[in-house]
C-alpha cells in the first residue's frame, strides 16, 4: 500500500522528467559575439562551451561575485 510519501516522490520524478525532456527539445541558445559588459569579443571556444553566454570570462567573474555579495 502506498502512502502520501510515495505519491509525493512519483510526483517529483515525473516532474524531474518533464523538466529535462523539455530542455532536450529547447532550442540552441547564441551567445553573442562581444561581451556585454566591455564590448571585448568572446573567445569562440568559450562561445561553443558556454551557450548562451553574453560575457566575456573576467566580466563573468565580476558578475558571480556581485551576484554572491547581493545573495547574503
């Protein structure tokens, strides 16, 4: 017999995995040619392994650790 804890978790898995089927259907994020906050071009390297990126690495940093000061 299952109690409301199994129906929970079965709640949460099938939502685990309509989450993930939909970012495989997603489509390809660009990311942009120059960084948006030095107007630097971004590597194509980092472009490629990073889709959807919009800085540069170091503004990137920048960005987190402001992101982490606010966080507190």
């Amino acid at each position: 017999m299952s109690d409301i804890a199994d129906f929970a978790n079965d709640l949460v898995q099938e939502r685990i995995d309509q989450a993930l089927a939909a970012r495989k259907i997603a489509p390809v994020r660009h990311s942009f040619l120059y960084c948006d906050g030095c107007n630097v071009p971004i590597p194509s390297e980092r472009r490629l392994a990073v889709q959807g990126c919009t800085h540069c690495v170091a503004c990137q940093r920048i960005e987190e650790a402001r992101d982490a000061r606010h966080a507190r």
